[in-house]
C-alpha cells in the first residue's frame, strides 16, 4: 500500500510538472501569435497604401513647381530658439504660394508641389504624404531614383505637417512613418541639410511635449481612447511611440549641433527635462514598456559632452531613468527576469553610464547627496570610477586631492549601512552590493595614495573604524606600503595613527556581555558580515593584527639602523620603542594579553593568534629599551605575560649603567615572586632574571642584602632570592682593586647572612630569638637555612681565593665573624684599622662561629666541607 501511494505522487508530480511545461509552452505560442498578427496587419496596410497612391496619382495634375532649397524661416529656426518655435516657424514656411520656386533647379514630384502650395489643407497634406510613403515603399527600385532636391522637398513637406496640424493625430502618425522611411533611405542622411534635420527634430519634440501634456491632462483611461468617434485616429502611447522611433534616427545626424551648448540648449532641455523625464516618470505611459524602453534609448544616441551630462543630471532625466528602474524592478516582469539580459535594464545600465562616463565631477556629486539612497545609481556610479581608474592611471589621485572622494564615499556607507541593518533580509538588499562596491573603491584609492596622504585620511577619519579596518587592511596586504611607513615612522606619525587604530577596535568588545561601549562597532562588524569577504572579515581581532604587524616593522628597522644613529641610545626621543610605549601600545597590549588583569571587560576574548603576535610584539619592544620595560612592569604587576616578558628582558639587558632602576627591578621581581609563587614557571623566569640583575653589579648584591635581611622576612616567605643574590657572588671571575674599598663591607654582609641564618638554631633545640622592639624572629627551616648557609659559605671561600688584597677579606671575615651579636657588629669595619685586631679573642670567637654551623648542621657534606676550609684559614692566620 506504501508503494502504491509513492507511485501515486511520483504520477502526480510528473502530470504538474507536464502541465506546467504545456502553460510555458502555450504563453510562447500566443506571443509568436501577436508578432505574426501584428506583421499581417503591417503588410494589410502598406498594400492599401499601395493601391491608393497608384489611384492618386493618375489624379494629380502634371504641373511644374519649384520650391525654395531652404526658406528663411527654417534658417532663422535652425539658428536657435526653443522647439515651439521651430515648429511655427515650419508652419509659416509652408504657407501660400511664397514657398513654391527654384529647388536647385531641378522638378519636384506634383505631389510635393500641392503639398507645398497648399499647406493647411488636411486633405491635400494627408493624400500626398500617403502617396509619398507608397512610392517610397515601392518594391520595384522606383524609390531608389528619388532624387536629392525631391527628397528634402518630401522631408519639408513632412516636417511642415507637425507645424500646421499640430491636433491631427492621424495626419501626424502618417508624416511620422514618412519621415522614418525617408531617413532610412541609403545616403539620405548625408544628402540632407543638417538645418533640415535640426528643424524636424525640434518639431518632432514640441508635438511629443503637447502629446504628453495631453496624456496628462486626460488621464490614462482616456489616453487609450481615439480623439474622434469612428474614426482610426491613433492612441497616444503609439503616436508618441512613432516620434520617439523618428527621434533616434535624428539624433545622430545633429552631433555637431548637440555639441553647440549656446545653439542647443533649448532644445536639449525641452527634450530632456519635458519629454525624457515625462515619459519616464508618467504614470499613464507607465505600462507601455515599449514605449518607455524607446524613451531610455534616446540618451545613449546623445553626444555626451561635460555640458550634456550636466543636463542629464539637472534636468531630472538620471532621476526619472531611476525611477524606471525601481519600478520594472518591483513589476513581476522585473522579479522574474534576469536583469543582465533583460532589454528594458539594460537599455537603462547604458543610458545612466552614459551621463556619467568620464566625469568625475558629476560621479562624486552623484554619491555625495544627490542620488546617496539610490542603489542603483549608486552601483553604476561606482563601476564607473574604477573604469575611469583603468583607463587613465591617477584618476584616484584625483579624485582623493580634488573631490574628497574617501569622506563622500564613507557618508555613501554610512547611509546604505543603516538601510542594509534596517532590512527584513539584508543579504538581498540592494544597499549590500552599495557597501561591497564601496568596499572596493576605498580599497583601490587607498592603495593609489602616498603613505603621508594615506596616513593624514586615517587621522583625518580617526573617528571611522570602516577606513581604519580598510586602510590597515591594504597595509597589510602591500609589502612595500608597510617598508614605506616603517622606514619614515618619526616624520609621517604612522605610530600614533596605528595605536589609535587599536584602541577604536578595542572599544567595539569592551563592555560587559551583549552590552559593548561602542554600539556603531557593532554596526559595522554587522556589515562587514555581510559583505561576506574573507579578506573582510567581521571580526575587528584580525585587523589588530595588521596593526602589531606594523608596529613590529617599525622596531626592527629601528633595531637595524640605530647602530649607524649618532645617537642610538634608547633615551633618544626618536626610538622607536619610546615612540610606541608613549602613544599607548603597552596599555594595548596589555588589554589584550590579560583584560581583567587590565581592568577592562571584554565581551569575547582575542583568539590565540592575536595573543601570540601581542606577545611577540611586546618581547620586542622590552628588549629594545630596558626602561619601558620596567615602566610597564611597574605599572602592569597583575599581568603574568607583562611580569614573565619583563623577565626576559632584564635577562638580555640587566641595566648596568643605571644602578637605581636595577634596585626598582629587584624590588618589583621580589614582589612579583611572592605573588606569583605558585606559577613554578613564571617563578623561575624571575630567578634567572634576578640572578642576571645580581651578577651585573656587586653593589646590587650588597644593596639587596643590605635593605632585605633575614629578619624583615615574614612567616612564609621564600629565600630563594637571598641564596640567588648570595650565589651570584660566586660567579664572579675577579674582583678589581678599584672595586677593593668596599669588600669589607660586603664580607660582613655575607658573615652576618650566614650567622643570621642559624640563629636560634642549636645541637639541642632551637629557641625563640627578639628582635630589638621585642617582636619575635622568624627561626628558618634547617633545610632552607642549610641552602643559604652552604650559598654563604661557598661566596666567602670564592672571595678568599679572588681577593685583590689578601688577607684583607680573611680578617674582615674574622672581624665580622667575632662581632656578630655584640654592639661592636654595627661598627664600620676599615681596612686600614684590621692589622690592630689581630691575635686578639676575636680570632677565637670566629672559629666559635664556624663550629656553631658545623654544629647546626652535622650532617650536611657540603657545609662541613665548607667549614673545614674556612676553619683551615682562620687558623693558618
């Protein structure tokens, strides 16, 4: 049963889709129907017309005429004037007997001389136009001996009806076709005088004028009704059809007329504003697609010089062709149909491209506010800048140094976006390909400008983060654009014009969730979904990215060239890393690497890839200036990445030459390595950076172990720092004789640490130890206090085998070692004052100190070892 239902519906979808072959099929058929009707109607009634003048003409009598080659009222018309009085001076001119005479000499046909002689007469004018097109019409070749005075007498015989019987519409539609066939005779438009073909067009538009004044006037149902009962007078939309169709043959005979601004001004604004624009924009003629479609094409056979285009434009037609396009658009011909081949877009694509081929004032006025809401305009004007572009190079410049093109082009976005966000379906909507071709010509004009100008727009629309994503977006993808503004980063400021880009872009994801500080981020990460370009993504991450990119730039080109600088040194205010720190990178970098630890909220966090160059990006900035990195760990101290970079950094470059910021170092690494105690690798990162600090300098060791004794330590605080301080003294190769002064000082350190670290420690137990405000001391650990008595030991004994004075650290050892405890301890030791001390008791107290360790720790080799070469000094001495 559940086959045969399946069978059932496959029947039954394949009947529907039959029936809807044979509906295609049928509406195919009854359009070839109309054509072949419409053809048999045509061929019916040019066979009448044949018969009638063959009947005509045996009636017509055979008397000779002439008539003038070129009256003076079609010179005095064809000097100038509006349409109107084209066509009354047409009238005049084939008034009475005046016009009868000499046409070059030559005879003219009887029945272009009754026409002539009697120019008012309805019925002489429409017989001998019937007779006219009948032999003009002629199979048998008779029309082809037509000769050149016979042939402009016909056309002025023609013309002179629109002048004289301006009502007649059938008499009108009769000259119509007449002249249509006299101008498509072979050679006709070149034997003719171009004064002739200028009156007839001005004719052709005055009556078009009053016609669609008239459609006007009586409405659309009326239109379609013959002006007399009974008789075939014809409907407007085909009258006017007729003149269009005469128009386009016109029209390109009166070039060098059409290109005389102060000769055809008025009749190109009668033509443009009165006639193109009613046509297009009438909402009788409306559904007359023909007619409309021959009204479009008229533009095209226009010469469009600058002064035409500018008509076009102020006249209304570029309007009215919109219009038209908006409303085949909404017409379900226009949904159904593909707009590339359609005839009727197409017509109008050519015509709208036409008025603004190669004019740039024209293109930029056109998307500045003039048609700013009109996509379709919008699109064409667009295509055509790039065409300019390709057709001669620097156009873009131009467009940038004389029109301003980025500001009119980021107001045409800022326009269509919000159209694009407000619509149901913005995939669909014609304001998305607005903003994608948008897109492309920003993209194409910033890539045409110098880095100076290229950064000067990026300052000069800071507050634009649609510029900012496609500037950095062609920096990005032009090498060479990104050596140029790393080479000239002092001059051109490309450093604050960066780091102002990526504060913009962070502002768009800070904010707490679903609300972002910066709404019209939002907005613009929306459209630039949907331009839907991979190389455009909506994310703003990517475009930070191409900024750290730059910014790596500029300090590597720093890093190569500041060994050739008279003054390289990072205090230089022309460094690079300097430059950056100052405009703000760190407090963005920071942002990135660790938000919450920046204090900023961020509703989605930086992806991986971003986190990664941010890193790079700040390891080589703190490695080119030591100062900016401890600036920044200073003031980022929540900051893991900012405190394991700073360590890096110290390791590379320990700040020898300033002695004071090691000691702001050491403090900092101090903190940070309580804070971070539990991160073992961040903790070790800051050993190694300690030990670094430390073996630079023996001052920072005696400074370090003066200012952090053991007794300021708190209850679980680590001594890894004082055996690393401790250790560092090891290290040390040599001590130099200018360094001698302070070695006493610096062995009663060290003998203070290493007897500091036992105390309260006995073989018995250990006791509470005071301090002198009679708070308690911290007693270490044996196993720690057992690490840094073997670190003390180790640095005393190294400094016994480099003394650069022996035995001058032994008896400061001796000394330091018999004080501790006594008030003498906080005297200062001189060298000169040691040899009064010898062989007293204080030798004895020294070699107490030394077996109380040894007592302490009994089962440590290295610090029995260690004592027993301390031991073997002090006593040999």
């Amino acid at each position: 049963r559940c086959w045969r239902a399946a069978s059932e519906m496959a029947e039954v979808d394949d009947l529907r889709k039959q029936v809807e072959e044979f509906a295609v099929e049928r509406e195919r058929w009854e359009e070839e129907r109309e054509r072949l009707t419409d053809e048999l109607d045509t061929l019916r009634n040019r066979c009448q017309k044949l018969a009638r003048a063959a009947a005509a003409q045996a009636d017509v009598p055979k008397t000779e005429a002439s008539v003038q080659t070129e009256p003076v009222e079609f010179r005095a018309a064809g000097s100038g004037g509006d349409s109107t009085d084209a066509v009354r001076g047409l009238g005049n001119a084939a008034d009475g007997e005046a016009s009868a005479g000499a046409l070059g000499g030559g005879r003219l046909p009887p029945v272009v001389e009754q026409m002539l002689r009697c120019p008012k007469d309805e019925a002489v004018q429409l017989k001998g136009i019937e007779a006219l097109f009948a032999q003009q019409t002629q199979v048998d070749g008779a029309a082809g001996a037509t000769t050149a005075p016979a042939l402009q007498a016909s056309l002025e015989a023609a013309v002179a009806v629109f002048g004289n019987h301006p009502g007649n519409r059938a008499l009108l539609l009769k000259a119509c076709q007449l002249l249509s066939v006299l101008l498509a005779e072979p050679g006709a438009q070149q034997q003719l005088p171009v004064a002739v073909l200028w009156q007839a067009a001005q004719a052709v538009v005055a009556v078009s004028i009053q016609l669609i004044a008239d459609v006007a006037a009586s409405g659309a149902d009326a239109a379609m009704i013959s002006a007399k009962t009974g008789s075939a007078v014809p409907n407007p939309p085909k009258l006017l059809n007729w003149f269009l169709s005469l128009l386009s043959l016109l029209l390109p005979c009166l070039g060098p007329q059409l290109r005389n601004q102060a000769q055809a001004e008025a009749f190109v604004h009668d033509l443009l504003a009165n006639l193109v624009s009613k046509v297009l924009s009438s909402a009788e003629l409306a559904p007359q697609e023909a007619l409309v479609l021959k009204c479009v094409q008229l533009l095209p056979l226009l010469p469009m010089d600058p002064w035409l285009q500018k008509a076009c434009l102020s006249s209304g037609a570029v309007h009215a062709l919109a219009l038209a396009y908006q409303r085949w658009k909404r017409s379900p011909a226009g949904s159904a149909a593909v707009t590339s081949e359609a005839a009727f877009p197409k017509g109008i694509h050519v015509a709208v491209r036409g008025v603004f081929a190669d004019n740039l004032e024209l293109c930029v006025k056109a998307v500045e506010d003039t048609f700013v809401s009109d996509e379709f305009v919008c699109l064409e004007v667009l295509d055509q800048l790039r065409t300019m572009e390709r057709r001669r190079r620097g156009t873009f410049r131009d467009l940038d140094k004389d029109h301003g093109i980025v500001g009119k082009a980021l107001n045409l976005w800022g326009w269509h976006q919000r159209a694009v966000l407000e619509a149901q379906d913005p995939q669909t909507s014609p304001s998305r390909e607005v903003l994608v071709k948008v897109a492309e010509l920003l993209n194409a004009v910033i890539l045409k400008l110098p880095p100076l100008v290229l950064l000067q727009r990026m300052k000069e629309f800071e507050s634009s983060e649609v510029l900012q994503r496609l500037a950095l977006f062609s920096i990005h993808g032009s090498a060479q654009l990104r050596l140029q503004l790393a080479v000239n980063y002092v001059d051109n400021g490309v450093v604050p014009a960066v780091i102002g880009c990526m504060q913009l872009l962070l502002q768009g994801v800070e904010g707490a969730a679903g609300a972002p500080a910066n709404p019209q981020s939002a907005w613009v990460e929306a459209a630039f979904g949907l331009l839907q370009d991979e190389a455009l993504p909506a994310d703003c991450w990517p475009y930070l990215s191409y900024c750290l990119e730059v910014c790596l730039h500029v300090l590597s080109h720093w890093s190569a060239t500041k060994l050739s600088l008279q003054k390289a040194d990072v205090l230089d205010a022309r460094a690079a890393p300097l430059l950056l720190a100052q405009g703000g990178l760190v407090d963005v970098l920071a942002e990135v690497l660790d938000p919450k630890a920046a204090g900023v909220e961020l509703i989605k966090q930086p992806p991986s890839s971003l986190v990664q160059k941010a890193t790079e990006t700040l390891q080589a900035l703190f490695e080119q200036n030591g100062h900016i990195c401890l600036f920044c760990m200073q003031h980022y101290t929540e900051v893991r990445q900012m405190v394991s970079l700073g360590c890096e950094s110290l390791c590379i470059d320990p700040l020898m030459d300033f002695p004071e910021m090691q000691q702001q170092a050491v403090s900092l690494l101090l903190t940070a390595f309580e804070k971070f105690v539990e991160d073992e690798r961040l903790v070790r990162k800051i050993l190694k950076a300690l030990t670094g600090l430390f073996e630079s300098s023996y001052q920072l060791v005696s400074w370090f172990l003066k200012h952090h004794g053991l007794s300021d330590l708190g209850e679980y605080q680590s001594l890894d720092v004082h055996v690393e301080a401790v250790r560092a003294v090891c290290r040390t190769p040599y001590w130099s004789a200018q360094d001698a002064p302070m070695l006493p000082e610096f062995v009663a350190l060290l003998a203070q640490l290493l007897l500091d670290s036992i105390e309260g420690q006995s073989d018995v137990a250990s006791k509470d130890v005071f301090k002198p405000d009679g708070t308690k001391k911290r007693l270490l650990d044996l196993t720690e206090a057992e690490e840094l008595v073997e670190a003390c030991m180790s640095s005393v004994l190294h400094l016994l085998l480099i003394d650069p004075q022996p035995p001058t650290v032994l008896r400061v050892l001796a000394r330091s070692l018999s004080r501790h405890g006594t008030e003498e301890a906080n005297t200062k030791l001189v060298v000169d004052d040691l040899d009064d001390e010898q062989g007293g008791p204080n030798d004895e107290r020294a070699v107490n100190a030394v077996m109380k360790v040894m007592q302490v720790f009994p089962s440590s080799d290295r610090v029995q070892m260690n004592c027993q070469h301390l031991l073997t000094s002090l006593l040999g001495e």
